[in-house]
C-alpha cells in the first residue's frame, strides 16, 4: 500500500479554459488524428495493421516521451475457422521518471479499435474510432504539464521521497473487442481477455507496491460508442460513482463557461444524483469485463441508449457530430489533468503541436 495518499485538487476556471480542443484533427477527410482510424479494422488484415501504425508512428513522433507496449496474442474465431487471427494491444504510458514500474498507481483510458468483420466495408466510427482519437488528443494534451510537474518535484527533491503515491497514466488501445459471429464469452473480447490475464500472472519485483501491472490500474476508465450527438451515459457502479461525479462536475463546469461546442439540452453525463440505492446489476459487456472480474475498478464510459447507427453502414465518419466527439476529448482531458494534479501546469493555448503545425505550414 502507498504510504500516503496525495488529495487531488480540484482544475480551476482557468485550467479548464487551457483545456485544447482538437480542432481540424478532428477532421473527417483529412485531421491528423480522426481520419486514418475511418477505415475497416478487422484483426490481422491491412487495414488493422495501418490503424497500428497510426497510433505507434504518432507517439514516436509526437509523443516520444510516452513507453510503448504491444500485447501480441492469437486465438481462432468462429468465423474463421483453424485459422490463428493475431490480436494486438497497444499500451502507451508515462510514469514518472524515477519511479520503479511496480510503484506506480496507473490511471488507464482505454477503447477498442479494431472493428467488426460483418458488416463488410463496416467502419465503426463511433465504435470505436472516435474514442481513440480522443485518447491521443488527451495523451498530447496532458505531455507538456506532466514533464513540467514531474521536473518541478524532481527539482524541489521531493521525487521518489515516498511522501506521495506515484502516479503514472497509460492509453490502452485493444483489438477484438468485437464478436465474429454471436456475441458470447469465447467469441469477443479477444484483446483484452488475453491482456488482463496475462497481467495478472506477471508479477513485479519482490516488495513493490504492487503485485502486477493488473494491480498497478487505479482507475480503468473505457470508452465506447462515443461520437453521436447528445449521448447520455449513466454511472453504472456504486463503487466508482465518486470518479462518475468528478467527470460528471468537469462537464458541467466547462459548459457553465461555455468551453464545449456541441448543442445539447442534457448533461451528457447526467447521473451526478444518483442515489447509492439506485445501482442495479445491470451493466453492458465491453472491454472492462476481464478487469472487473479481476477487482479491477471501471468507469465505463457508453451510452444508453447505444447511438442509432450501432453496428450498421451507417457508424461512418459522415454520421459523428465532431462537436460531441471534441467535447468528450476535452471533458476526458480535463479529468485526467485533474486525476494527474496538472491545475496551473497545463500550457496556455494554442498548445505545443498546434504551434508546431502553424510552423510547419509555413515553411
Ligand atoms: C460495444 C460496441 N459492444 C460491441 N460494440 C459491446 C456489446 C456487447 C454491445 C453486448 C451490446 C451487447
Ligand atoms: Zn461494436
């Protein structure tokens, strides 16, 4: 156990307002970040393998500061017979620099990227395409406050003293999530049903904090169908409805101060009053499954009701509102800014790649 929990502090008015938008990276044809995940992603075939390389050439570049992680594994599905399908994770994570990896307490955001195999051509922009580029949006977003937070303790002598748990935050991006033939428990969640078992069974070094990298997530925090207009995503476990109420408050903060774009009559994020009696049983099979049944905590951030065009030819780019998916990348920034104690550190805007973009273009 850490030896002493440090308190959050709450992002002032004026952090928030630092909070970038994503902008023309957000463009459907042609943004940096959006459009190369709008193709097919089905496991093992061309279009998975570009959608890879997009993620791990973008952190190279942009984000070099960020480890890298592939979680390799393969399994038959129905569909496909004897055939192995490979399925690769992505893990892209920032701890602090002197810390051992077995201290660090990870926040972890993660979405699925790979897409389903029929319909064929099926794109799943909201499934879940649009999560992931706002996972990288919040993954640059968040780069400059962390380095300077983490010089600062390492200047004041402060780093590695023990006074405080270390934080870290990882980007998880998973490959088959998505059933081949029928939903069922062998048939989906291929990524990350391998990932948490093979977690779990790696253990850290002797008297670390933690026992295994299943141990180190503090908060897993799952993105899916995100990117249709006015979404409504309820607080689906008592355990980490407290975590629900810090995002549900960001959201309401930043449209008081009209930082968010999209025109919605209702909080995205509307349970912030839900009761603790008010939690049922009732939760949506994704991602978080192999976790949660390892102990670990979920925030899971679907709709309900899942956006009309789920699982059709019509989760397409064309059918996002861009609004809604900047403003979640910007209500998942500001949490994790929150989460990480980045108030008064976050660059003022424009951000550092929005600068390094204007200079490119004019040269
Ligand atoms: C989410 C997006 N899911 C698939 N694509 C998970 C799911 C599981 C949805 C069971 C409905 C039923
Ligand atoms: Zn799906």
């Amino acid at each position: 156990m850490p030896l002493a929990v440090a308190a959050h502090g709450t992002l002032s008015d004026e952090s928030l307002a630092r909070i970038p938008s994503a902008g023309a990276d957000f463009d459907i044809y042609k943004g940096k970040l959006l459009a190369p995940i709008l193709i097919p992603r089905v496991p093992g075939t061309p279009g998975s393998q570009a959608a890879q390389q997009h993620f791990v050439r973008f952190f190279q570049e942009q984000l070099p500061a960020w480890e890298i992680e592939w979680h390799n594994s393969t399994a038959t599905t129905p569909a496909t017979g004897d055939k192995l399908i490979p399925f690769a994770n992505l893990i892209f994570r920032r701890d602090p620099p002197w810390a051992a990896p077995g201290d660090v307490a990870r926040l972890t955001l993660a979405a699925h990227y790979d897409s389903l195999y029929r319909p064929e051509g099926f794109i799943g922009a909201t499934d879940s395409a649009a999560s992931c580029a706002m996972l990288m949006h919040v993954a640059r977003s968040i780069d400059a406050a962390l380095t300077a937070k983490w010089e600062a303790a390492k200047a004041s002598g402060q780093a590695g003293s023990g006074l405080e748990e270390e934080r870290g935050v990882q980007i998880m991006l998973l490959d088959g999530e998505e059933a081949w033939v029928k939903w069922s428990a062998t048939d989906s969640l291929y990524g990350s049903r391998a990932l948490a078992e093979a977690w779990e069974s790696t253990p850290y070094a002797p008297l670390s904090t933690f026992a295994s990298p299943l141990g180190s997530i503090s908060l897993f925090v799952l993105l899916d169908l995100l990117g249709a207009r006015s979404p409504s995503v309820p607080s689906y476990f008592q355990t980490t409805h407290w975590a629900y109420q810090r995002m549900a408050s960001l959201e309401q903060r930043m449209r008081k101060l009209q930082l968010l774009a999209s025109a919605t009559a209702k909080q995205f994020l509307p349970d912030f009053g839900k009761a603790m009696t008010q939690f049922g049983r009732g939760f949506v099979e994704d991602d978080h499954v192999p976790f949660m049944a390892r102990g670990v905590d979920i925030l899971h951030l679907i709709p309900h009701p899942f956006p009309p065009v789920w699982h059709t030819m019509a989760d397409t780019g064309e059918n996002l509102d861009i609004s809604t998916v900047d403003d979640w990348a910007k209500i998942v920034t500001a949490f994790t800014a929150e989460w990480m104690d980045l108030d008064s550190l976050l660059p003022t805007i424009p951000a550092q790649h929005e600068i390094r973009e204007t200079a490119k273009t004019e040269l």
